[in-house]
C-alpha cells in the first residue's frame, strides 16, 4: 500500500480536483502544501488556513523540496518548474494515480474511457447500464466528481473519463476494460503533434484486461508499448460490436447477435450508436447485466450540452452542442445531419491551435451559413464563402434570427473551446439556451 505520512507533497491547483487530493492526504496524515498559479483560485475558502497556500505563480523552492507532487492536469509536466523538480528526483503524479493506488489495493473494477469526442457520453452511458444492472457505481474523473471523492462511498465498479492530461500522470491504472474512442486533433497547444497527444491517449490501455478499440479509427489500436489481455472492436462494419443495416432497419450487434433495434436507442444519429456499441462492449467486458445494458439503451436521454434541442418555435430547432470543443466533435454533428431547411451554424471560440480545415467540405453546401464569433472566427470564417465574422455569439445569434424560416435549424456547434469569452462550454451552452428562448 502506498504510504503518505508525514510525506512533503505539494498540491498543485485548487478547484475540486485540488481540494480532494488535499483532503485525501490529510487522512494520509501528509505534510501539505498548495500552490495555485491564479491570484484567485477557486475553492480558496475552502482550504483550512493550517494549509500554507502559494498563489499567482509556482514555487520553485517548495517544488524541489518535496517529495511529491501532485500536479493539476492543467498543468504541463514540461513545464520548466516542473522539469527542475523531476531533476532532482521528486515524484510527479496526478490526481487519478492517487486513485488508481487505492482502487488497485480495493481490488474493484475499473472501466477507463478517453477519447477525442463522445467520452462523456460513453463514460455517463456504462454507467447507467451498470446501475440498471444493480451494481453500486462509482462515476467520475474529467466528469463530474472527482475520482478521490469516489473512494468515500462503497462502490461495485468505478466508471471513470480521462482526459489526455490526466493520462500524463497516470502510472498505476489497472482497467477491468478501457477504450480509446478516436483521436483527432485537440490541445495541439500543448502537444508537440498528433503522435504525442495520441501517445497520451494510449496509456490507458497499459496493464488493461480488455482494450476496446475503434475499428474506423487505426489510431485508437495499441502499439508495441501496450498490451491489454484482449481486444475488442467496435464499428459500423467489421467489428465485433457492430451497426446492421437490413430491409432499411438498424440494429446494434454484438457479433451475431442482437442486442437492440437502432429505432429503440433513445440517442440517435450515426455518432451515437458508435457509442452505444462502445458502451456495450465496455460494459460487457465487465459482466454488467444484459437486463442493464438494454434498459439504459432505452431510457438514456444524452448529457446536457451535447447536441440537446435547446428551443423548439415557429418551425425552428435551436440545438445546443456547445461540448463541441474541437474539431472531430463539430464534424461527428455535421456528418449525417438532414434537414428539412437551412442550417445556420455557429462556430468559434479558442480551437487551442487546431487545424480547421477538415470543416471547409462539410460547411461549404447550399443551405449552410456560418456565424463565426471570438479568438478564432476571423480564421473559421474564412473556411466558407457563406460565413459572417462577429466579435460574440450573442451578436451572431441576433445576426441569425431575420434569416430564419420553419425547418431551419440554429446548432451551436463551436469546434473550439469556450474561455476566450466564456467561463466553460457548460456557460456557453446556457447563454445559447437562453438566447435562442428571447
């Protein structure tokens, strides 16, 4: 069992994440310190004032007199203080490998989902078909809760998003079943170039029972560096979780076998039955019940903010898909989509450095206008002959209304991230909401 008492470690970024690696080391009578690169971070007021706290930049000398870090995944391991710490032989970790030590020595399993898009989705699905199957479930990580929290109630199975950056610092993970979903660029700020985001992506799949790959993606299969006992696949076609198309019907298959009509999924589009096929797999990897498996099939409704009809009036469909941070997820909304009218879409935000061009195909129709606003619009618009440049979203969404006529839709579909201008995509999300309801 890893020990922690009376350890130097220096807890790097506050928040909720920061906060349960604080409480977390206490119980293991640590001896510990916070530093938060903001003047004002969050969850400040909640630190006891025993704590000693460094804020608006990083503290050298507290770094290379530790013994561990745990570091935000926010923060980059290359980062230069960081790097000086690792030099002279402190520990740098995150907040899941904290998790992974304590899950490994419960012994309870662990389903790991990272991908570029649909993560959250597929994380809050396995989830509900474990529910639904009557295990106790432990869900959290990069949604919602965060995975040291997780470790206070009794769990049965611990479902857990990972991002990329959590990844880095990951060590220990053992998954009952893991998955990449698919990789396309994202955080290419932060990463030297696909292979190193994608590298990242594939530690998931270390010391795996099970790895679920995705047979359309060739960049989601192991390399020679990981080495899951068994591999599933999942696809429309030449999978073993797979989409049969037969006398115009759809069916998810799990190899010949049934396991529902496409017409009793409660989420739709082609997007989403590869991620009902990827739960499935996931959560039959784990023994969850069938009985579970098909009823979350047919009762789960998707997350908020990810393609969610916003607003319904005069014929119009106002869609919320502000999860959309990155390229891949905007082309997965717009591959497949058919309407009746125009579809007049917005796009923009910080795309972290992305390659755009992948959209110019898909938005260069009859019938697409594109509305492009914040730190990276000027470069969006220039995708479409169709496109229009606004410094905000809310002056391109008062730009879409005279253009509007029944059967269009209005989809926030940004491709890039929200903190240009707005708080989270979660924020940018309830102000399209409430802008489409006025």
């Amino acid at each position: 069992m890893a020990e922690y008492k009376n350890k130097k470690v220096t807890v790097i970024g506050l928040g909720k994440t920061g906060l349960s690696c604080v409480d977390f080391l206490l119980k293991k009578q640590a001896d510990v310190r916070v530093i938060d690169t903001r003047e004002n971070p969050a969850g400040a007021e909640k630190l006891s004032p025993n704590i000693p706290l460094h804020k608006g930049g990083l503290n050298q000398d507290w770094l290379n007199a530790s013994d561990m870090i745990v570091i935000s995944p926010g923060l980059a391991v290359k980062t230069p203080e960081i790097q000086t710490a690792l030099s002279v032989g402190v520990e740098v970790i995150g907040d899941i490998e904290l998790f992974c030590r304590e899950a490994n020595e419960q012994g309870k399993p662990v389903v790991a989902i990272t991908g570029s898009n649909g993560k959250s989705t597929v994380t809050a699905l396995v989830t509900e078909m474990a529910k639904a199957g009557g295990l106790r479930v432990g869900m959290g990580g990069n949604i919602g809760i965060p995975a040291l929290s997780l470790l206070e109630t009794e769990c049965d199975l611990y479902v857990l998003e990972l991002s990329s950056f959590q990844l880095e610092t990951t060590f220990s993970l053992k998954a009952a079943a893991a998955t990449v979903l698919n990789v396309t660029e994202d955080h290419m700020n932060r990463y030297a170039d696909l292979e190193d985001y994608r590298q990242a992506k594939l530690k998931i799949y270390l010391n795996a029972e099970t790895a679920v790959i995705n047979a359309e993606d060739s960049l989601t299969k192991e390399d020679n560096k990981q080495s899951a006992k068994r591999q599933l696949s999942f696809g429309e076609n030449h999978a073993d979780y797979w989409l049969k198309t037969e006398n115009g019907r759809q069916y998810l298959m799990a190899r010949q076998e049934v396991i529902l009509p496409c017409s009793e999924v409660k989420i739709s589009g082609r997007h989403n039955y590869m991620n009902a096929l990827a739960s499935i797999a996931l959560a039959q990897a784990v023994g969850v019940k069938t009985h579970g498996i098909l009823t979350a099939l047919r009762t789960f409704s998707g997350l908020d903010h990810r393609f969610q009809l916003a607003h319904f009036a005069d014929g119009v469909r106002w869609v919320n898909d502000s999860k959309a941070t990155n390229v891949g997820s905007t082309v997965a909304a717009l591959t497949g989509l058919h309407l009746e009218g125009n579809l007049h879409l917005l796009l923009g935000g910080d795309g972290k450095g992305a390659d755009f061009s992948e959209l110019e195909k898909l938005i260069n129709k009859p019938g697409i206008f594109c509305y492009c606003f914040g730190r990276d619009g000027a470069t969006l618009a220039k995708l479409s002959n169709q496109s229009r440049l606004f410094e905000t979203m809310e002056q391109a969404v008062n730009a879409v209304r005279p253009a509007l006529k029944p059967g269009d839709m209005v989809l926030l579909s940004p491709a890039c991230a929200s903190l240009d201008q707005f708080a989270s995509f979660e924020k940018r999300g309830e102000e399209f909401t409430r802008l489409a309801k006025l």
